[in-house]
C-alpha cells in the first residue's frame, strides 16, 4: 500500500531533481526527473507542482539543473547564464512571491561566493537550493507549532486550495498546525473547499488529509456559507502567495469570498506562511499582481467542455483578502496580529 508521507512534492537526490505531477493526483501518483530548465519552467506553469513554498524550491532546483553542464565557463559567463535563467524561470509564474525570493537569493548567494571556477559557482548554488529546501521543512514545522494552540478540542476548519504537504517540502503552512494538534491529539474535523477551477482542495487537500488520518469533509466552494450557518465552522485555516506590507494577503481565488463570509458569521479567519511569503516591498494587496490563467479551465470541467464556445471568460488565478478580515497570519516567527503594518515591519523588516 501507498506509504502517503513518501510521497514528496520534490525529491533532490543524486543531482537530480524529480517533481511529483500534482495535476494526476488523486488518481495516479507519478514522479517526473526533470531533465531541462524549459522542463522545470514548464511542471510550475502547468501547476505540476504548485503552491507557493513549493514553487520556490523547485526554483532554485530548476536553477542547478539549468546550469549543471556549464561548470566549463568562467565566472563572468556563468553568472551572466544564471541571471538570464532565473529571470526565465521567474516568468513561469508572476503572484507567489516564494519563486522570486529563492531565485534572488540563489542568484545572490552565487555572486557573493567569491568562487572563480564554474565548478565552484555551482557547487554554491547547489547549496543553496539545497538550504532553501531544508529549511522549508523547518519553518512549515514552526508554523505549526505557533499555530497549534489554535485548535482545540472538537472544532471544526475550513480550508481553501491547497496548503498542505503538496505545497511545500513537509507539514504544509495552513496544515501544520493541523498535523501538530494531530500529533497532540486534539480531535477536530476539516472541511475542505474543493477549490474552482483547477480542485486543489479536493484533490490534493482532501487526498493528503486523508491518507493523514484527519477527520476531512470535501464540500463544493459554494457550499462554504451553508456549512458555516450550520455552525459547522470555528476557525478559517488558508496559506497565502504574497503577504503585503499592510497585511493583505493573496491567495488562490475563492479565499476573498470565504473570509467574507466568515466574517458575516463571526468566524475568524487566519492565513499560514513562513518568512519568504511576506513581501515588506508590496505596500498592500493593490500591488499583487493576479496571475490569470488560460480559458479552458474554466470553460471545461476535466476534459468536457461546459460553457458554450466563444463565450467571455476570465480566471484569476489568486483574489486578495483585504487585512481586516485577517485574525491573525501564523508564520515561523509567531502569530503575528494587528496593527500588521507596524507588526509585520517589526518581525520582517530586517
Ligand atoms: O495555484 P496554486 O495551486 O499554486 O495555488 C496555491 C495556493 O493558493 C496556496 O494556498 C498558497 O500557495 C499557499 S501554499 C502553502
């Protein structure tokens, strides 16, 4: 039987880099080496692997496979080729500030090395993705211990899209604090939106919680307000894709109208990230920009079309939850509350 907890998002291993393809789940688990940079470039524009921790470590990865036959150049040549790649890779995907911050610091850390040789520059820059990749797992787990105490005895949580293991290295953001009070057992029951149009939620949310052991309820995105007015819901538990400097928060689109509603019934809603998500340089959510993605993921449900052809469509891939609708942001660093400007600054603003 299917061990869930091998199944890694990303495995480095040997010096090279496998993705599982997440657009399979929950039907067929199948694991992908990534053989070329346009490859890498490829598996995070069609969401094989997705989330925005996730979409960072593959980044940096994608980086090493980029430049893994070029350690014959000189440093000028290969920092000139490592530049261009990572402004291709970051083109993949524009809204989750992860994949821009870990080529930057990648990039960053390679310039800064002092190594001369192109064996060198890319010994440092395997390292460094491979930091990226340790450390997600380390903050995911702090996350979830300053977000633990949250969940108590018999609640009930609502989650949006996907923000578990598959979105990151381990644990998860919105779900870490989910499998420490599992690990602690506190008995609580998730619901899972499924998550329009592409079914993050009940795909890959519902399939992890699931083969977790947590006590997990897929329900349509429409059925949100329904199960809230049955009292069904306590808390709100999402990831986020960008955390501005004002404390609004983007995250997969749906998240606007669950907090909406949580707010109309007296819900608090709290949105999980570690450090990397938040972005000091966006002032507030105005500034995102919301990647939109092509028609057919809305105009066809799986492989059947289900609007009429030629019909206007739009599909924002990510909405922005202004801040006041936000009880608190769970990081590594701690639950941070508002004032957010002033909080955010003080905790992120090294
Ligand atoms: O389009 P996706 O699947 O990459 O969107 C993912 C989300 O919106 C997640 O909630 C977010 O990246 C947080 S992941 C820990």
């Amino acid at each position: 039987m299917l061990d869930h907890k091998q199944v890694k998002s990303i495995t480095w291993k040997d010096g090279k880099l496998y993705l599982l393809d997440q657009t399979l789940l929950p039907i067929a688990v199948k694991v992908e080496e990534q053989m070329s940079v346009e490859q890498v470039w490829d598996s995070i524009k069609q969401l094989k692997v997705r989330g925005a921790p996730a979409i960072g470590v593959a980044g940096a990865y994608g980086l090493v496979v980029a430049m893994q036959d070029k350690s014959h150049l000189n440093r000028e040549a290969f920092l000139a080729e490592l530049q261009e790649k990572a402004a291709y890779l970051d083109s993949s995907r524009p809204t989750a500030v992860n994949l821009s911050w870990a080529l930057k610091r990648t990039v960053k850390s390679v310039e800064t090395s002092g190594g001369q040789s192109g064996a060198e520059l890319l010994e440092c820059l395997t390292k460094t993705a491979e930091e990226i990749h340790a450390e997600d797992i380390e903050l995911c787990r702090k996350i979830g211990e300053h977000g633990v105490e949250l969940i108590k005895d018999g609640m009930g949580l609502l989650t949006h899209c996907n923000a578990g293991r598959l979105a990151t290295s381990e644990y998860g953001t919105a779900t870490a604090p989910m499998y420490l009070a599992q690990e602690r057992g506190v008995s609580f029951r998730v619901y899972s939106d499924e998550s329009r149009p592409l079914l993050q939620g009940s795909r890959l949310t519902a399939w992890e919680l699931l083969h977790a052991g947590v006590d997990v309820t897929t329900i349509t995105d429409n059925m949100a307000a329904f199960v809230m007015q049955q009292g069904l819901i306590d808390m709100v538990i999402v990831g986020t894709d960008r955390v501005a400097a004002n404390g609004d928060v983007a995250n997969k689109i749906g998240t606007l109208g669950v907090a909406v509603l949580a707010a109309y019934f007296k819900i608090p809603v709290y949105v999980a990230c570690p450090a990397s998500t938040v972005d000091l340089s966006t002032p507030t959510g105005k500034e995102i920009f919301i990647e939109e993605r092509g028609e057919d993921e809305v105009t066809h449900f799986g492989q059947r079309r289900t609007a009429p052809e030629g019909i206007k469509v739009r599909n924002p891939a990510f909405d922005v939850t202004p801040h006041e609708l936000v009880a608190g942001i769970i990081t590594d660093r701690g639950l941070i509350r508002a004032p957010y400007q002033e909080n955010l600054h003080k905790i992120f603003g090294e």
